[in-house]
C-alpha cells in the first residue's frame, strides 16, 4: 500500500469511527485548535484516539429462504456490523441498547479486565433497554467476534466480526473478507431448547442466575457408562453418527465402525445456514481484485453447529485461529468447530469465480460465499454437497503457535470432566450444572493446565473467558499446539490446555454449544482475592 493510500485510507476510517455529531467534532476541533493539540500531534492520532466508537444493539428485519424474520443486530461505525480497529488503537466503544430487551455483549477472545468482559455476572448485569455502557481496554490484534452473553440471543444472531488490524497482516496488502458463519432457525430459541429438554417453551431456563448462592451444589449427573476410548479417526466416523432431524435419512452410510459407539451431531434442525446472512440461493459475491490476493477471516459465529471450509480446487494457508498466528498449514478443506476463528491466505491462480463453502457436519447442506475477479461468470452453487463428516482433530493436531507459552511447569492441574447425555438433555462441568457450580479456583501468577475430559458422545468445543490458552496435548499425546480461546474436545478424548493466570477476575468456562452451556455446561474460573 502506498502512503498516500494509507493516509487516505486512515481518514476514512477515522471518519467512520467517529460518534460525534457534526457540531460535536467541531466544538472538538475549536477546541482543540486553541489549546493547540493539533499543531503538536499528527491529526488522524488525536482524533482517533479521542473518539470513541458507537455500538448499538437492535433489531433488523432479515429475509431467509424468500421469508421475513425479526433478528437482533449489532451496528458499528459506517452502519457496518461490529467493530474494526486499526493496530494500536484502544477498544473505546459506547455499547448502546436499542435492542427492546435486556442485553450485554462479550467480546468474545478479547482479553479486558474481567468487569468489561460482557458476561452478566452479578456484578456486571445486562443493560436495559435504553441504557449505554462504556468500555475502553486495550485489545489484542486478530479475528474476533462478538455476541450477547445474555439468555439465547446469540442464536438469534446478536453477533458481528470484531476485527482488530495489525501491522503484519497490513504489510501483506491482501484483501481481507470476513466470513460469519450461523446457523439460523424461524423458530424462537426458548421453542428449540423447549424441544431438545421437553419441557414447555413459556419458561425458558434463564442461563445465567445469581452464582453467589452456593446452597444447591452437588447436582449429579448421568454419566453415561461408555467403556474404552473410541478411535475418532475422521472417515471412521461415518455410519456412526446420530443426527437430529432432517439430516437423518442423509446419514445412510456404510461405514466401519459398526461396533463402535455412536457420536451425536446436530441436535437442532436449522432452517437455514447463513454465510454473511446470506444462503447459496443469493450468496455473496465478493469481488476480489486483480491481484487475487486475499485473506480470509472465517468466523464461526453458529449457535449449535460446526463445519467444513470447502476452498473448492483453491489452497490455502491457515496462518492464525481464534486471533493468534500460527505456522501456516495448508489445505483445501479445514474444520471450524462453534466460537472459533481461522485465517487463511489464499491466492486465486487466475481470473475467475471460486466459491469459499461450509459444510455442516454429519450432513450435505452448506452455505458460502463467492469470490469473483473482475468480469467473472458466477455460477449457482447448489445447497447440498456430499455429506461432510464429523468436525475432528485433523487440523488442531497440525497446528503450532507462532508464539507459544512460555516453557514452564504447571503450578496447578485440574482434570475436568465434560458429562452429559441427549436424553435427558442436560450437560455438566464436573458434575455440575450451571448455576449451581464450585468455582474453580486459580492464583494469580500460577501456571494452570486443565485437562479435558469427554465422557460424552458429543464433541464439546470449550471457551476460557479472559484468557488465551495453548493446546499443549491431545488424548495423551503432547504437542506444542495453537494459543487460541476456543478448543474442541471430541467424544471420548482429551484435551489438556495450559493458561497463565495473569488476568484477575471471574470468567466464564463453558461449552459454546449454545444449548449445552444452556442446559449446564458451564463453570467459573475464580482468582483468589475476588470477592463474589
Ligand atoms: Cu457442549
């Protein structure tokens, strides 16, 4: 990029940035020009750095599958979702709820003191309708996203990219397209929990309630009773899956692994699968300039639901998840479990239009979006493919972090244990169901690895808040993993991860299947000194 196009392309974002009405930025300028600020900083720093961004939760009317459908919205800067910041720039957003009920955003990754977090602790309750709250933390650079932390608004797709810029990735002067993945329903989630629990849609478990009432623990759960560890060996999969709804009589399969267990997909039968809010029958047609240099941040912002990247004929580099770098691996096909980010480089060989496809798992529907160079022919690209199989371990086993942990003895190891069962459908952390939980106690300072046990037959894709982790084994085997926020722990496997306790406060630890963190699955992770 040349400097001029830097500069250029600084102001604009500036001004998208900015909140203040036209009289307010002139009232800051006159001010500014007398006390003389702007003759000693470069102007697009000040002005930046005094402007805060505006985030308003609300609503939106969007049309899935030719049919209107009322959906939560979070608009940023420039009527764009979410937030983008450039490199250095501090996280200054005025979060505003328009929304018509109650809400608080996480941001989702991110690492802000724990009271900025947007997860309705106690502490830190939801925003009513009409109220405004601040934040201001210094963010960390990468794909991000955001989303409500509040009862089941994620599913209706209170979500947006947060996209923090950093100096490597401008270097590169690729083309950035963010790509949201959701899963979306015409149902009202309370009705999709209603039907996963059997119990009557008028009374919807709230997910989160006061944890400082610590007199109902010792909740007991099935255990289901699963002898042996399973191979989870991708293709091995297939013939034993457990689909709910419409993908049932897709999943017909010959497979190997008749004595095997059966491995639970999909609890919700989606109405549709949104790539950017849009389906294959309207994809978005992205257009790609002659350079065909571009990087992609797929955000996997679905409720209850893990895919497949399909490049098509296209490699492309994974070269960071959840945010952080890794060494590249290259592929044409990566899984991206619920909650979690890849970055993939990818240069188009030549002119033309080339879909960027997700495959649900355990089924032939799809979603994507199309990358087009100029003057390209587009092409239908129909919703069902071929089955794709379970979301495994392929890719994580792969991966190594461009900046790793430093090496260092755990001072403190937790096994945690992940129980749960379809029927009933109910989900723990060590035996225990949100609210009614132990917090797991860390100091600062300390070295702490968990290490995650399945006992289930679904795969549990797992969120630290506050923290990023690394993966350093899998089912026993170490390995010198990714630092990410998010991890997938497969049926019957395990997964250790280690973290330093460096940022004090309570986070949430929970499965990020919507319906499963809903039904239980969450813990805390409490510092020592904080005072609940
Ligand atoms: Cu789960």
């Amino acid at each position: 990029m040349r400097t001029s196009d830097r500069d250029s392309r600084r102001y604009r974002l500036i001004a998208e940035g900015t909140t203040m009405s036209p009289l307010s930025r002139r009232t800051f300028l006159e001010a500014a020009l007398a006390t003389g600020i702007l003759s000693t900083l470069p102007a697009s720093r000040s002005l930046a750095s005094e402007t805060k961004k505006r985030l308003v939760a609300g609503t939106r009317t969007l049309e899935v599958n030719g049919r209107a459908a009322r959906v939560y919205s979070l608009i940023g800067p420039g009527e764009r979702p979410g937030i983008r910041l450039r490199a250095g720039e501090r996280f200054r957003v005025d979060l505003a709820n328009h929304s018509g009920q109650q809400t608080l955003v996480h941001w989702h990754g991110q690492l802000p003191p724990w009271t900025q977090d947007g997860f309705p602790w106690p502490e830190t309750p939801a925003l009513g309708d009409g109220a405004v709250q601040s934040y201001d933390y210094r963010p960390i650079p990468g794909t991000y996203w955001m989303h409500s932390h509040h009862g089941l608004q994620e599913q209706v797709l209170m979500t947006a990219p947060l996209i923090v810029e950093d100096e490597t990735a401008l270097r590169e002067e690729r083309q950035e397209i963010v790509l949201m993945l959701h899963d979306f329903t015409f149902r009202s989630p309370e009705q999709v929990l209603a039907g996963l629990t059997n119990t009557n849609a008028g009374s919807p478990r709230p997910v989160v309630q006061r944890t400082d009432d610590r007199s109902g623990h010792a909740v007991s759960t099935q255990h289901s009773a699963m002898p042996g560890m399973m191979n989870m060996g991708g293709s091995a999969m297939a013939g034993m899956m457990n689909v709910a709804g419409g993908d049932a009589a897709a999943m017909q399969m010959s497979g190997s692994g008749a004595a095997a267990p059966r491995m639970d997909l999909n609890d919700v039968d989606f109405d549709a699968f949104l790539a950017n809010d849009r389906t294959l029958t309207d994809p978005e047609v992205v257009h790609v300039s002659r350079s065909g240099r571009v990087r992609l941040r797929i955000i996997n912002g679905a409720s209850s639901s893990q895919f497949w990247i399909d490049l098509g004929g296209l490699t492309g580099n994974v070269v960071a998840v959840d945010g952080r770098a890794v060494r590249p691996v290259a592929g044409q096909r990566f899984p991206i479990a619920m909650a979690q980010r890849l970055d993939v480089l990818i240069d188009l060989p030549r002119t033309g239009a080339f879909p960027v496809l997700a495959g649900l798992e355990g089924s032939p529907r799809r979603t994507g979006i199309i990358l087009a160079t100029p003057g390209s022919r587009i092409l239908r690209v129909a919703e069902q493919g071929q089955i794709a199989p379970p979301v495994d371990m392929s890719l994580e086993t792969r991966l190594t972090a461009a900046e790793p942990l430093r090496a260092r003895t755990a001072d403190l190891v937790r096994t945690i244990l992940l129980d749960g069962s379809m029927k009933p459908y109910s989900w723990s952390i060590d035996g225990e169901m949100w609210p009614h939980i132990t917090p797991l106690m860390v100091k600062q300072g300390q070295r702490v690895e968990f290490e995650l046990v399945n006992r289930t037959m679904m795969s549990h894709p797992m969120h630290l808040h506050g923290h990023s982790f690394q993966v350093v084994a899998i089912d026993g085997q170490p390995i010198h993993g990714a630092v990410r926020d998010t991890v997938l722990v497969m049926p019957r496997a395990r997964v250790r991860i280690a973290f330093d306790a460096d940022n004090p406060g309570r986070w949430a630890f929970h499965c990020h299947n919507l319906y499963h963190m809903q039904t239980g699955m969450m813990a805390e992770v409490r510092y020592d000194g904080i005072a609940a």
